[in-house]
C-alpha cells in the first residue's frame, strides 16, 4: 500500500512541490520505489505530456515499510493545471513500488499548479 | 513590436483567363489585318490593338484598385510596452496604420483566448471510432479592446487598451494542445473592410 501525502494540493509554478511518500507491502519483495511528477493533457485531441522529475528509491531486501520525501521544483513556464472546453492539462504526483514474486503497487494524487505571482 | 499576419491576395483570379483569351485574339487579328500592308488596314489593326490592350486595361481595374486599397490600409504593427504579458495585467498598446488614417468608429479590435487540439480518434459511446487527423478550434474567451485614436501628433497612429483577465489560461503550446491568445482588429476604411490577427504570447505569471 503506498500513501501520497502532499504539503500543500496547490503549488504556484517555479515552486516546490513537496510530498511524503509512505509504503508498505505484505506480499512478496519490493525492490523499489518510483516516485514521478509530471503533466497530462485529456480531452478531445491527442494526449500530450511531460515527465518532470523521476526519484527511485532502492529498497533493501527484507524491509517491508518506509517512507521517503520528494521535493520538486515545478517549472517556471508551467503549463498550469486548466480545465478548458477542449481540453484540459492535469498534474500528478505518481508513486509505483516495484515487487518481485507479487503484484506491483501505485498510487497518484493530483496536484493544481498555479500561475505564479508577479509584481506590478 | 509584433507584425500581423496578412493572406497573400491572390495573383491570378480566375476570370483573368478569358480577358487573355480575348485580348491575344483581338491582338492577332490586329497582326493579320495589317500584314496586309494597305495604309487604311495598318490603321485598322493599330485601332483593333488599342481596343485590345484598352480592353484588357480596364478588365485588370478593379484587380488594380483592390491592390491598392489593400495596401493603403496595410497595418504597420503593434507596439507593446511589455512582452510577454502577464496575467492580470492591462497595458497600452500602440496601433499604427501605414496609410490611412486611424478613427475611433472605423476600427474595432477584440482581444481572443482559443484552444486548439488535434485528434486522430473520435469516440462515439465507449468505443473508440479512427478518423483522419482533425484540428478543432474553440474560442474560450472574446474581450472588446477599447480604442483611442487618432493620435494628436499622427493621425495614422492610435491606442488599444488591453486587458487580460487574471482568472484566464495563459499561453500553452504543446503537439496536440494549444492555448492562443490573440489580438483581432478590424479596420474599415475607404468602404474596404480589413482584419488583421496579432498573435500574443501570455506567461503562467499573475500581476499582484
């Protein structure tokens, strides 16, 4: 089971997106755990998007729990989170923990970025 | 200072085939009758050649004025105080038109927000139906654009006052998804309508 549990749910572009990831497996070997932020297009055209930052942490064998912290600078440029007529652009932070000899675990939490603030 | 994007008016317009047609005919028959040597026919294939080239001349006209009306009412550009713009933000913008000059009720601009996508797959239901590449435009914003014009020192320059709302999308670029800002203005002058598309680029940045 993996918990994604975010500082804020809302981060300005060019700021850092901090969360604390927490694990733990009961069935098999878990190797690894891949923590990604990135961006997504839905809609009614093709999907476009970006990864943004990709951690893997090793996990020793034999251990069944652990957390770890994530702490990503969203890009200055964005794209920020928009929910339009024809399409829309979503951000996620996404967790997978790798298992040997059992079934890999995810978890996602959506994250809204937002235009950053500007002086005048 | 952003420069417009005019469509290339076209350079041979259809009806253009017959009024060559005519006039190398009546041109050859001009040839003909004087070849004949005769004083009297000379002068009638000289007449017949003026007629021609006349004719021909004032088919062209119209083609001739609208080329010239257009490039009477050719938009010099835009100049902005800031580039790129923020969100938030209202700026003065400088409009110059090279020819003509500018008045408050002979110009209208409005300042667009639209999305563009591009698909391959449709669905209808659940099911995913293939079709050829389409792009779908949708404007998700329209804004008049106050004017202020003409100038005091220039009658061919004016202003367009801009505001971007701090709530919109800012710009978005990607392979399939787009989020466009652009400036539309239409002039009309000399009984000739004109539109010109300024394309502007919005920041993820809102004024405080």
């Amino acid at each position: 089971m993996i918990t994604i549990a975010l500082e804020s749910e809302r981060v300005e572009a060019g700021q850092s997106l901090q969360a604390r990831i927490e694990w733990s497996c009961t069935d098999g070997r878990p190797t690894r755990l891949e923590s990604t932020l990135y961006w997504f297009t839905e809609g009614r055209g093709d999907t476009d998007g970006r990864r943004i930052h990709t951690e893997t942490l090793p996990i020793e064998e034999g251990q069944m729990t652990g957390w770890t912290q994530i702490d990503v600078r969203v890009p200055e440029d964005g794209p920020i989170s928009y929910d339009g007529t024809l399409l829309k652009i979503l951000w996620e932070v996404r967790s997978d923990l790798k298992v040997d000899r059992g079934s890999d675990e995810r978890a996602v939490e959506r994250v809204t970025v937002q235009p950053r603030s500007g002086m005048r | 200072m952003i420069d417009e994007s005019l469509p290339p008016l076209p350079l041979f317009e259809e009806w253009f085939i017959p009024l060559i047609f005519v006039t190398l005919f009546g041109l050859g028959v001009a040839g003909v009758v004087m070849a004949d040597g005769d004083r009297g026919m000379v002068a009638l294939g000289v007449g017949m050649m003026v007629l021609a080239v006349g004719s021909a001349s004032l088919g062209l006209w119209p083609f001739f004025q609208k080329m010239r009306k257009r490039r009477a009412l050719a938009l010099g550009g835009l100049a902005l105080p800031r580039w790129p713009l923020r969100l938030g933000e209202s700026v003065q913008v400088s409009l110059e038109n090279q020819a003509a000059d500018l008045s408050p009720n002979l110009v209208s601009a409005r300042l667009v927000c639209r999305e563009e996508v591009r698909g391959l797959a449709d669905h209808v239901g659940r099911i995913p139906t293939p079709r050829a590449p389409a792009t779908m435009h949708r404007e998700v914003r329209s804004i008049d654009v106050e004017f202020h014009g003409p100038d005091e020192h220039s009658l061919r320059t004016g202003h367009l006052y801009l505001h971007v709302p701090p709530e919109a999308a800012p710009t978005f670029v990607a392979r399939s998804n787009k989020v466009l800002w652009e400036l539309n203005v239409r002039v009309d002058s000399q009984g000739v309508e004109r539109e010109a598309t300024f394309p502007l680029l919005v920041i993820p940045e809102v004024v405080a």
